[in-house]
C-alpha cells in the first residue's frame, strides 16, 4: 500500500513502518509495542492482532495527514503577527 499517494503529495515513507516489522530484527520496533501498549491500556483490554492493525493503519494514515499538514503550512504561519 502506497500512503503517499492517498494525500497525494511526495511523502516519504520507511517500508518498516507500513509492514510492521523491523526487516533487521524481525519484530515490531520498540515504538509500535509502546504504541500498542498504550492504545490497550486506553482501551482497558488487549488487542488482537487484526485490531492491532486496524488501529495501527488508522494511526499511521492520522500522522501522514499531519506530516503533510506540517509540510505545507510553515511553523511561522500559525504564529500571532507582532505588535
């Protein structure tokens, strides 16, 4: 699955982070079990793998949106106009 071509902007993405797994260490990077911890103790029970995935592609598509938020409305834009 190609996210940069949902927002249709020139994002880059790690493939590590649309598979799931560090291609090096063959397990979910130290961020994404923290990431699930978090999501099962906001929800007061563990998930499964497939609503694992679910919520870790909604999560990943919520940060992309961001990113590309990010990338077209500079910092200084959002600042109040000195007096």
């Amino acid at each position: 699955m190609d996210m940069s071509s949902k927002s249709g902007s020139n994002m880059s993405v790690d493939t590590r982070l649309l598979n799931g797994k560090d291609a090096a260490a063959g397990q979910a990077p130290e961020k994404e079990q923290a990431a699930r911890a978090a999501m099962q103790k906001w929800m007061g029970r563990a998930l499964n793998d497939l609503e694992w995935q679910q919520m870790r592609s909604r999560l990943l598509d919520f940060g992309l949106i961001l990113l590309d938020w990010h990338r077209n409305n500079p910092s200084n834009a959002l600042l109040p106009e000195a007096a």
